[in-house]
C-alpha cells in the first residue's frame, strides 16, 4: 500500500505498508528496496528494526518504507492510524 500523508504529516510524503510472511521474506523485500533505490542513487537516512522484529523500517525521508510479518501488520494497524491519508496504491 503506497498512502500520501503530505497533508497530514510532516514526518514524510509518503508511506510504504508491505508485509512479508516470514523473516527471510522481509529481509529479501528489505533488500530488494534498498537495492533497487541505491541504484537510482537514492540511500536509506536509516533502517530501523530487524526481520526477527517483524519490522523493518528504511527512512528515504520524502517516503519510509514499512516491511511488517503479518501479525505485526495487524497488530500496528498503521492503515488504521493513518486512515485520513490519501491511498495512492493499494495491492492485496
């Protein structure tokens, strides 16, 4: 899900809410981002968290990605927290 919270939040454009249903599958989406960006000669400011956690954060500043295990997903709800934000792309 890609949700635009330029007109309600100042910490960032845009979020990113993905989910990967084990570690190692968040940590190839983790990787994979961060691949791809870099070659685009964008570099995370920061990566927060671990796959373990079941979340994994990589701040671009305009836009921070969230990698969730599903369980955390639901638990966070960040969909839920940031409802008034435009949703830009939403994928199942």
């Amino acid at each position: 899900m890609l949700l635009d919270i330029r007109s309600i939040s100042l910490l960032a454009d845009y979020f990113v809410i993905c989910s990967g249903d084990s570690e190692r599958q968040i940590k190839a989406i983790v990787d994979e981002v961060t691949e791809k960006t870099k070659e685009e000669r964008a570099r995370p400011l920061h990566i927060e968290g671990h796959p373990p956690s079941g979340w994994v954060l990589v701040d671009y500043g305009g836009v921070i990605v969230h990698v969730f295990a599903p369980a955390v997903r639901g638990y966070y709800q960040l969909e839920k927290l940031w409802s008034d934000a435009l949703v830009v792309v939403r994928m199942q």
